[in-house]
C-alpha cells in the first residue's frame, strides 16, 4: 500500500513499488489536479453589468456549502446585496460592477 500524508504538487510523478515476498514491483503514477475549477479564468463586464463566476468542485462527496467560502484578494469580506452566493455556493454573482469590483476573487472550500 503506498500510503502519502499531506500530498501536494510535489508528490505527484510515477513511484515503484516492489514486494519482496511475491518478487512482484509495479510501477503507480500518482496525478493531482485542481480540486476548484473556473469556467473562466477572466472576465469581462461593462461598468453597471453583472458577472457571474462559476466554479466545478472537484472532490467526493461534494463539499457542502457551509464549507465554501468566497472573497476579493487580499482577503475581502464579499457584504451586501452586490454580491450574490448560488444556494450551494459554487457561483458568485456581482451585480451593478463598478471599478471598485474590479480584482481578484478567491473560493475557499474546506475539505
């Protein structure tokens, strides 16, 4: 059993295993992708437009919403009625953009 703690980018590659009472080594590759995916990576709105960000999580089971978290780069609490959370979290609508919305938004989902 190849057994990782903590595995990030760096474990990923291909490992040989070998089992000495069977004389039996097999070679496993071990991939990792993102576990949070944009639809797109920018976008683009006319000042007073709305935008919506939408995200495709990864992971089984499907985190629940209480578990996602969205903010604006560095570390901005999204308040008030501009912004605008799907029921499970994974869109984040922005409505009436102005240059103040204009950034960097994150998601945040605890496994």
């Amino acid at each position: 059993m190849l057994h990782i703690d903590d595995i990030s980018d760096k474990n990923a590659g291909v490992y040989a295993l070998y089992i000495p009472s069977t004389a039996t080594s097999e070679l496993v590759e071990v991939i990792l992708y993102s576990a949070v995916e944009a639809d797109k990576k920018y976008y683009t709105v006319s000042e007073g437009g709305n935008v919506t960000i939408t995200v495709k999580v990864n992971v089984e089971p499907d985190p629940p919403a209480d578990k996602i978290t969205w903010s604006k780069h560095p570390g901005k609490q999204l308040k008030g009625d501009k912004y605008l959370l799907s029921e499970d979290k994974k869109s984040l609508e922005i409505k009436g953009v102005t240059a103040s919305e204009a950034g960097t938004y994150r998601i945040q989902v605890k496994f």
